[in-house]
C-alpha cells in the first residue's frame, strides 16, 4: 500500500512541488523519517527534525522553503491539523481482519446480515440481530437479542452489545467497549439515607439496614450515526426510555454512561468521563479526561469541561468550565491563584486584629 | 410477554381502579405512551404528559383523578418508587440467553454444574468450578480454577473470574466484569521514594532506579449473596486472605477494589469508584460517581460520600462527606461558599492594610 | 505443592530457627494460621494475632522471641516487605491454565510461536504474530496482526492486542486488558471552540456544529520488558510513532493512556490514572489512583503523585505533588489547612471591616 507524493496531495486537495512522483511507504515523524517516508512537519519547530531524518518528502507549513531544505517533494496543505485526517485514513494499514463469516463464528439463524458483512473468529450473534451492509464484527464480539447496526459498522474485537440495542450507520467501536448493561438503579422499601442525605446535607446517624432492590432496565440504548465508542466504554440501558447518544459523538476511552443518559450530536467525551444517571448533555460539548457529571442536571450546547472538572449543578449553554465543584473556567483560574495567597492572607489578618484589637492572643 | 393491570397490581400488591382486565404489552414515559402501555406517571409533574400520550392506563400518584384524565384503568402503589421495581422486574425481557450447555462452551470434566444451570456459545468453565444450581453462564464468559458460584447467578455476556474466587447466591453479573486479577503490590530490595514520601510529604530528589519486584497474591476473593457487579469492575485478589464483599452490596460500573479490600453489607458503590488496597468499608455505605477511597484507611458503617469525594484518612460512622479532600457535606458547601469571596476578600485586606499600616505597597 | 520452612528461609535467603523439616502448606494471617500454615507475622502487632491462631511456624520481626510464643519454627526475613515477594512467588497456586496449544484455540497458519508456547481455549492468534518462548496466552485472549510478544509472556484471560503492537520480555497482562486501540485525536474542518478555549479560558459562545474527523492511528504500542498492565487498562496506538512503555513499569488497574503517550522505566501507575494523549513521563514516576495528567505535559524523573493529584502543567524531576491543581504536596496539606480556617477568616475581616471603616453594612 504505497502512494505518490501526487496521489497523496491529491487526497487531501493540498497543492504539492517537486517530484510528485516519488513513492511514499509510510508517514514518520521528522527526525526519524526514512528515504521513503513522508516526513510530517507542519510547523516551522520541526525544521530542525527534517535536517536530523533522512525523508525525501515532507508534508509542510505554509510558505516553507522545501527546496532549500533538501527535499524532493513537498506537499501545502491548507489547515494542516486537518490534513492529518485525509493522510492518515489514506496510510492506515487496518487490523487485518479478514472477509466473510470466519466458520467459527455462532449466528443464530434469524440474524439478518446485510451484503459484505464480515464477522471474525468466535463472534457471537444473537437471534433477531440485524447487521447493516458492509459491518465488520471483530474477533469475539457479541452483538445480543434484537441488536439493530447500521452500515459500515466497525467494531474491533471483544466489543459486546446487549439486547435491543440500535446503532446507526459508520459507528466504530473499539476493543472492550460495553454496550447495554443494566442500569445501576436501586430502591429500599423505605426511604433510605441517600434520599434524606440529598435534602439535609447532613450526616445520617446510624442508619438501618435495608436491602437495595433492584430496578430493571426496560429501555436500552440507541445511538446515532457517525459515532465512535472507545475501549473500556460502558454504556447503560436507560430505565423505561433508552438512553441516547446522538449523531457524530466521540467517546474515549473508559467512558462511563449511566441509565437515562442523554448526550446530542457532535460531541467530544474524552477518557474516563463519567455521567451519571438521566443526566442531558446538549450538542457541541466538549468533556477533558476525567470529567463527572451529577445525575439528573443539564449540560447546555456548546459547553466545554477542562479535565478533572465535576459538573454539580446545570451548566448554561457556551460555559467554559473547571474544577470541583465546576465554576466558569477563568473565574476557576481566578481562584486558584487567590487560593495560593490564603496562608499569607491569613497572616496578614492576624496581624491587622493585633493592631486594631491590641489583640496578643496567639491563634 | 402480556399483563392485565390486575395482573400488574397484584404483583405490586398496590390498589387497582378502572378496566383492571386491560391488557398491558409495556411501560412507558406519559407522554410517548401508545395505547396499550402502562404509562408511569407517580407525580403530579407528569399529568402533562398523560394528556400528550396515548396511554389508557397509568401508574398514578396518590389521590390521582384518573377519570378526569381519561383513563381507562389506574394503579395507585404505595410507595411508588419502590414499586419500580416489581413493575420493572416482571415487564423485563431480558437477553434472550438459552437455556441448557451450549454445544460451543468448553467445559472441564472436573466442574460440577448444579441443576438447571445454562452456559452460553463460547463460554469456558475452568477444571474444579462449582456452579449452583439454575445459574446462568453467559456467552464469552470465562470461569477459573476451583471457583465457587451459589445458585441463580446470572453471568451477562464476557465476564471474567479467576482461580478460586468464591460468590454467594443470586450475584449479577455485568458484561465485562473481572474478578480475581493479581493485585496491585511490589516491593523494592531497598527502602522506596513512596515509603519516604509518605513520612515527609517533601520532594524525594533523584531517586536511584529500582525494580519494583511482584508481591503475589495468595489470596482470593471472596463475595456474598445478592451481589452486583457492574460492566468493566475490576476487584482483585487478596494478598494472603480474601478481599472481601459482604451480602447485598452492589458495584456500578468501572468500580475498582484493590488487594484485601473489605465492603461489607448493603453497600452502594457508584460508577468509576476506586478503592485502594486494604481499604475497609463499613455497611450501608453509599459512595457517589468517581469517589476514591486511600488505601489502608477504614470508612464506618452508614458513611454517604458525594460525587467525586476522595477519602484521605478513616472516617467514622454515619458521616456524610464531600471533597477534594474529603470533608463532612455541610462544612463542604460552606467552604465552597467562602472560596467563591476569596478574590474579593484579598482585595479588602489589601484595603484594610493600607488604612491600618498607611502601606502604600502594591501586592 | 509443599515445601519445609528450611526451603522457604533458603529461597529467601533469610535465617531460620528451630525445626525447620516443619512442612508448610500455604501462608497465613496470624490470627487465621492453622498448624501447617506459616503465620505471617513481622512486625510486633501481629503477636496477639499468633497466640489467637494455631500456627506451629511464622515469618517474624527481628528479635522476636518465638519460643517464648510457643512456635515450632521461625523465618527471621532481613526486609520483610521484600520478603513477602520470594515467600508470594513460591506459594502462589497459579491460574492452572494448561500447557500446550488447546484444539479450539484459533492461529492463523503465519503466526510463529516460540518453544513451550501455551494457547489457551478460544484464543485467537493473528497472521504474522510472534510469541517468544515459554509465554502463556490465557484463554479467550485476542492477538492481533504482526503482534511481537517477548520470552515468558503471561497473559491471563480474554486480554486483547490489536496489531503491530511490541512487547518485551516477561509481560504480565491482567485479565480484559486492551493493548492498542485507535487514539482519541479528532478534527474539524475549521479550527474548533477547543483551540479557542485552549487559548482564552472563556466561554465560547454558540458553537457552529462541525463534525469531528477522525485523525487514524498510524503508529502502534511499544512496550519494553518485565512490565505489568492491570486488569481494564487501555493503552491507545499512537499517531505517527507509537506510544511507548519503558521496562519494568507497572500500571495497575483501569489505567487509561492516550495516543501519543510515553512512560519512562521503573514507574508505578496506580489504578483508575487517566494519562492524556502526547504527555510524556519520566523514570521512576510515582502515581497514585485515580492521578490525571493533561495531555502534553512533561512529568519528570521521579515525580510522586498522590492519590486524586491531577497534573495539569509541566512537573520538574523530583517533585513530591498533591491536589487539583497540582502542587507540591508540603504546600498542599498547608493550603487544605488555611482553607478550613477561611470562613473563619471571612468573619474576622468583617470585623475588622467594622472598626476600620465604621462600616455596618452587611455582607
């Protein structure tokens, strides 16, 4: 799988100088770029890298004097962060999978697949499974009871969905990612401390022992088209309506979702992101790594959540947010630098009451 | 899979009016109801969405007018979130798994499977494991050496439990759930940073590599009856005894237990939890989303810790906490409060200072 | 699986006394030790906890009189934290997972396997994968395309690698570890709120609906020898290179590392990190659970974070760090402590307020 400097230019509508013939076996970084490489420097900080590699070509920034650095070909592009996802979905060189159905593969006889459906080694598909054209279900997934996949569904291996639930078109899904567990929702015969701690804040004393029952997850889960689920995902069904993720939302790594949850279109969760139960995420949102999200609130369009930020409370569409609790992020900033003067501003405290107070008491 | 709401009552042992012959095919939010679903609207907030839906009966709130609502036929529950759960227990559908041993599942000649059990396609049940009676096994799931499972368990789809791990009755399982990994301990030949860290606080300078070398676990682990688990938990094995999880607890998603952890009864451990090794937790504790618990430290019985509360040293009993590092919720919020008036606060000392001391200078 | 408290005193090269042809079965706590356990005992608290139990040998602190606590036999050890690690690795019963290649394991005809390999049941080998000699592939594990595992590799169950990864020597993988996912690295057409927010903190106003476009993982995970990845890790290919692991570093549990990311050898990883893509950390790094780390930062040698630390900027070598934000942790603990005194504080220059200015107003 290898391309011209033309072939690639072309790709990505990026004008190319040079040999645009010259033959491209991978992309590398600068320093560490070879004869057939296509050296990767968008920005004028790896000029010194293309000197130290050995690459013939390079990907450059704008205006960049290729010629005068050696090279032999160079491709322009326009935005170059975006010329990265052309050129690497033109080099990638895939997992490997194999075509058809891998005889070891367990589909039970009213699971409808569609064309060009590949499933790998030890797959499992359950009755009344329907799988869009062009899928691929990866070595040792198992897609449960009823489950719905649009088109050209990618799920690596290990990948499991539970009953009912429904995937639109072109989702990925990477390896381990859970799909339709139970929710985690639980009810005492009598109010529990969790309830009346909600309403006072306060501690609860000794507390009787009551025993959590357990509510069933009638809905499951239905997600969008254009959606990527990360490793370690889990996603829970919703209690009676499914929980829903909508269209070209991106989850990480480690995601957690809980029952009800609701997240719309086009949104960026990023590692190990937790949301709990029945809480609504808007469109355009954006979470850093580790962000929690209260049960039940309301995360507006567009709100964008720095890493370790614990949203509590509803979050107004457009907010820039961090830290636990959340407040709006250069207000945060504000605070954190007041915070590294409390110790000194306790000191001056004390001693603006000796003097106004003749106070002598050491506190 | 149809009810009457009589049907529906009774199961609930909650008052019935109207039509109690209508025939039921599924829950339903008020005001997404067709015509034949039980319409779950137990507070006043939701007579909207009655009216909106289709529903001809619903799970009301006491004193509900269902005539003037146009109803056909009411259910009143005493306690109506408690009667989520019957209600959702006989109306769930489940996975759909077989009954029987799959043809697929590789089975040891020494395990002894109880009566009634079912062991899903590709399932792995290890040399010495005891599974009780009507357990269920779920596909992809893999059961170690010598483990011990009570009867009805019920293994979601690719669940992992390793060498000599022992359940009580009625566990469930989430996809995805390991139990029994090797614990999280290693030792230096010579005293480490983190051993000097520990006593100082202070910077350790540079540290002279060592290799970490493994302490084993010996131990199991070892965990009650009606015992959750959720997708993607990770609860390792013991060092020399078991870690342990007492009856009735249950464990959302992504909960990590450390070596020698102990949960006791009754427990509610939300997703994402972390709990570091040799932690011991009390009954009837309640830990929110992302809490994370020190290793070593002892939480009493009846603790409730909110969102992301991460507990430094012991707690005792019946305490609610809050915190970065955890505090009781009460003194939390007023905290928070105060951290909101720093920045202004800063300011009036700077004023004070320059009445009281004539400073002049700029901070 | 027997040996006499000679042969344990010998491997560990620690003294013994009495009669040490004792035969020993397993190890201990004092308290719980039956007569042909050794009671694990090393330091003086643990005395009380011998005389409860029936143990004839232990392992105890230095000095300490065995006779006079009536033992048959007794292991002096020099360290005896070290110690646990020859006793642990001597006792330990092990997974039982069979010898040899299991008939349902699936290898593809390429795949090149090293002397004393094992396969267990249902594991899939990938074309071009190579396995170093004497390694042991759990059942249900997943190795993916041109896969290179070092010698003595011991993977548990149903742990998964995706393709061209590269493993040293002596690996230990936790059961459902993933190893190789596609990073997490997105891009919109015109520059995101993202890259604006990165550079104003504030809010970002209504956000234009962009779709993000995948930038694909080209590299893979390279990993050294002697390390060990827990239980729910997910470790994402990188971009260009691969994200790299140095020997002998440890990640315990649900450890989440991003595209791009490097971790220097010797470090100490503990469970639930969340490591953001193209950070890069040092040797001897010390993370306690649930540490984040910004993407791009620099974490230098021997760095201790503590638990719930989140590293949001570069940390210089050395460094002892606590909170969120991250600061060095001495600093931290006196802040945490100012902080209870605030709202104190706030009283106290309302006071002074008072006397100063003659203010009444309320605050």
């Amino acid at each position: 799988m290898t391309y011209t400097v033309a072939q690639i230019a072309k790709s990505l509508g990026a004008e190319a100088a040079g040999d645009t013939s010259l033959v491209i076996r991978r992309a590398a970084e600068p320093q560490s770029a070879g004869a057939d490489d296509l050296a990767l420097a968008m920005d004028p900080k790896y000029a010194e890298g293309l000197s130290q590699g050995a690459a013939r070509a390079a990907m450059l920034w704008p205006g960049a004097d290729w010629q005068a650095m050696g090279l032999t070909a160079a491709i322009f592009p326009e935005r170059p962060r975006f010329a990265m996802s052309g050129m690497t979905r033109l080099m990638d060189k895939g997992q490997g999978f194999g075509t058809g159905i891998h005889p070891s593969a367990i589909i039970d006889p009213t699971a409808v697949l569609g064309k060009d459906v590949s499933v790998g080694p030890l797959a499992i598909i359950s009755a009344g499974a329907q799988i869009g054209d062009g899928s691929v279900i990866g070595p040792h997934c198992f897609i449960g009871m009823d489950v719905t996949l649009g088109a050209n569904a990618y799920l690596r291996e290990q990948v499991s969905i539970g009953a009912r639930v429904t995937i639109g078109m072109r989702c990925i899904i990477q390896p381990g990612a859970r799909i339709g567990g139970d929710g985690f929702s639980f009810v005492t015969a009598e109010p529990s401390t969790v309830e009346s701690a909600r309403k006072t804040l306060g501690d609860q004393g000794a507390a009787a022992a009551q025993p959590w029952i357990r509510i069933h997850s009638l809905g499951s889960v239905t997600i969008g088209d254009d959606v990527e689920i990360g490793m370690g995902c889990t996603i829970d069904c919703g209690t009676i309506r499914d929980t829903t993720i909508g269209n070209n939302t991106k989850l990480d790594n480690q995601v957690h979702m809980g029952h009800n949850v609701s997240i719309g279109d086009n949104c960026l969760i990023c590692g190990q992101v937790g949301i709990a139960g029945s809480a609504r995420i808007g469109n355009n949102v954006v979470m850093a790594g580790q962000v929690g999200v209260n049960d039940n609130i309301f995360v507006g369009d567009g709100v964008i959540a720095g890493g370790g930020t614990k949203l509590m409370s509803n979050v107004p569409a457009g907010r820039t947010m961090l830290g636990y609790p959340a407040t709006q992020m250069d207000k945060q900033v504000d605070l954190y630098k007041a915070q590294r003067r409390l110790p000194r501003l306790l000191r001056e405290v004390a001693e603006l009451r000796k003097v106004v107070f003749k106070s002598d008491k050491d506190d």
